[in-house]
C-alpha cells in the first residue's frame, strides 16, 4: 500500500470479518477478566511480545489498532502510545539512562527536552551533551560510553537539517542506537527508520490528531531496539485513554489531505513574505537558501507548513510583539 492508502484502511480492526464495522470499537476498560488463573498466566506471557489484553494501562483493542496503524506507516517493530510526545521521550531517555551513560542531543531539539536532562538524569549521572542542530559534530564528541543519540530534523523553531543516513551509520559503528522527534513530518512527509533510524517519536497531539482536542505521544522502535518500551508506561504510571486513541484514528485519516493543505498554504505565506522589506530571513526547508536543502528535497516528501521570520536591522523585539498582536486570523497557539 502507499501511505494514504494505509492512512484510509489499516487500523480498523480484523478486516477478514465477514461483517465489521467501517471503524474500529471504542473499547474502554481497566480491569480485564480471566476465565481461571493458567489463562491469566498466559495473557501476562503473551503480553511480552504481542499486543493482547491484560490490563487496560497497558492498552485496550482500540489502543492496538492506532499502533498497529502507525507501525505500518513508520515501518517499524512494534509502536507503544504514551500519554503525551514529551512523556514518549522521556521514555526513550529514561530507557537506556544508567550512571555514567553519556548522551548526545541535537541542539534544536524540542525545548522541554532540556528540563528532563536539567532535572532528572544528571541527578542520576547520566552526562549530556549537546550537537550542533545539524549533528555535523556528532563523530568528535562520541564517548566509549555514549548509550544514545537523540535528535529531531528538521529542527524545533529553525528547521536545522541532519543527513540521517551519515548520521545513523557513524553511531552504529559505535553500537549506539539514534533516536528521533519526527513530529515535523508524523511518519508521513519522512520515514526514519527506511534511513537508519532506530527510534521515531511522534507527538500525535499535532498533526496526527490534527484538531486541537487531543494529547499523545507514540514511541516506534525497529526490533533490535524494542527494549522495555511496552513496559514503561505501566511501571510509570502512563496510560492512553481509548476516547483520545479513537480522535486520532480519526484524525488520521485527513492526515493526507491536510499535510499537502497546510504546506500549499506555507508556499503561498512564503512567497508573500519575499515581498516584504521587514523581513530579513525566511526558515522553511523548502526554500533554496535554506541550511541542507539539498538533504531535505531528498529525505522529506514535503514540509508541513511551519514557517518561521526574522525580522531586518532596525527592528526590536517590540515590533516583532506588535506584529503578532495585529494579526486577525493567526493567534498565539501553545501546544
């Protein structure tokens, strides 16, 4: 299948029923019954290396249809939602900290990011230091006991790209796995893990659900790196609620339709602000002039219609302020 041919079918529940419903069941449950104490057993066995009922933390029917639907899309091993994307990368932090591991961060990652590191893993000794946006440095600062590389391209806020395919070789060279937000394009514009990727974070909580009403992160690992993640949301208390898994099978969908809307509408804003004599610098890795060009038109099957401006000499911060404030249509959006 093409992507928007698993977008439109996968995710939906056994497909070879004779009569099923067009969407998977809203399936709500805690407690799961057992018939007798061996089955209980079974199901706690099972659960180790297959998606089956055991406990509603740990996912409900509805749950298994969103990560069998986003496996397929990423091209991955297995996929585990978590209740938010920064609790998903967490996860993947947490899941290869131990004292004295050493980690290496691309500078444009998500922002929040840096408070796990700040205020959770140096009290546990895990040292973190942090790349250039674009990773070109990555080879010089690996340590015999780098455990992880985490990154996110194209880059938080200016869209910084990393040649992933150069990146993942040099840190399997090391037996270190690569780890990325993939947020920017949702497992659809990019698809790491066909690049060397082991580990793609989403936050379903932006383009997946794609409608404001909705919080989730998703964790897809290659089979290699499937360590614990199925296990990680129950010891620490994360769950998923089937209603919000249900908006974003939903939401998915349109993810398509609104993906190929939203960058032809950031080509059109982008072309206006040419224009402008108030603008110095455009960020938008479409563009020509922007940083690895080159790399994104050859990874990125399109751009998912951020933009960021920086305003031209004799301009300050109050301008930039009044510009935001008289917009009509756009709004400040915290997200």
């Amino acid at each position: 299948m093409k992507p928007k041919t698993k977008l439109i079918h996968l995710g939906r529940g056994d497909q070879s029923a004779e009569v099923r419903s067009v969407n998977p069941t809203l399936m709500r449950a805690s407690t799961i019954l057992f018939k007798d104490h061996a089955t209980w057993q079974k199901y706690r066995e099972l659960r180790k290396n297959e998606r089956v009922l055991s406990y509603g933390a740990r996912g409900t029917a509805t749950n298994f249809e969103l990560e069998k639907l986003i496996c397929e899309l990423e091209g991955g091993y297995r996929a585990q939602l978590f209740p938010t994307g920064l609790a998903a990368l967490a996860m993947v932090l947490l899941n290869y900290a131990s004292k004295n591991a050493h980690f290496l961060i691309t500078d444009a990652i998500y922002g929040p990011v840096r408070t796990i590191c700040d205020k959770f893993l140096e009290k546990i000794g895990v040292e973190v230091d942090f790349l250039k946006a674009d990773a070109s440095d990555v080879e010089e600062k690996i340590k015999p006991n780098t455990k992880l590389i985490l990154c996110e391209s194209p880059g938080s806020i200016l869209y910084e790209i990393i040649d992933l395919p150069k990146l993942c070789k040099i840190a399997h060279s090391h037996n270190i796995p690569v780890a990325i937000d993939n947020t920017y394009s949702s497992g659809y514009f990019l698809n790491p893990l066909e690049l060397g990727v082991d580990i793609s974070v989403i936050a379903a909580t932006k383009y997946l659900s794609g409608h404001s009403d909705v919080t989730m992160g998703i964790v897809v690992c290659n089979q290699k790196e499937w360590k614990n993640f199925n296990e990680l949301p129950e010891a620490f208390g994360f769950t998923t609620s089937p209603d919000d898994v249900y908006l974003v099978l939903r939401g998915v969908r349109t993810l398509d339709v609104r993906m190929k809307a939203h960058e032809k509408s950031a080509d059109e804003i982008v072309e206006f602000l040419k224009t402008r004599k108030e603008i110095k610098t455009i960020f938008y890795p479409k563009l020509k002039s922007h940083p690895n060009h080159e790399i994104f038109i050859r990874d990125h099957k399109g751009a998912n219609g951020m933009i960021t401006i920086e305003f031209n000499d004799g301009y300050d911060q109050n301008d930039a302020i009044a510009f935001v404030d008289y917009l009509k249509y756009f709004s400040i959006g915290a997200s």
